[in-house]
C-alpha cells in the first residue's frame, strides 16, 4: 500500500474524516490505487476515516 499516494488522493478530493464508497472507487480508478488498499489506509490512519454507503461490503 502506498500510503503517501493515497494521503494526495484524498487531499485532492478534501477527504479528511469520511468518504462515500463511489468516491473511493473514483479515487481508485482516477489514481490507479487497489480499492482493498484504500480500505486498509482509511482503517489504519489516525484518526480514522470512515467510509459511508458502502457498495460491496468490502470497507469496514
């Protein structure tokens, strides 16, 4: 996971406490970032970034 890539892709996009589940899927798409990727930076930075109207279930 590059951390740092992902950290510029939600800056770009003004992510900082929540994201939707179609912007995290435009944001892998646009920025070539595995989705499961995202997932994990979003569980894993602090403070946490939750992810709202999940699509697949795939982000906790």
């Amino acid at each position: 996971m590059d951390a740092e890539k992902i950290r510029r892709a939600f800056e770009a996009y003004g992510i900082k406490n929540e994201i939707t589940c179609p912007q995290a899927f435009e944001i892998a798409e646009k920025f070539g970032i595995p989705k499961m990727d995202i997932a994990q930076y979003c569980n894993r930075c602090e403070p946490r970034i939750k992810i709202r109207g999940c699509q697949l279930g795939c982000f906790r």
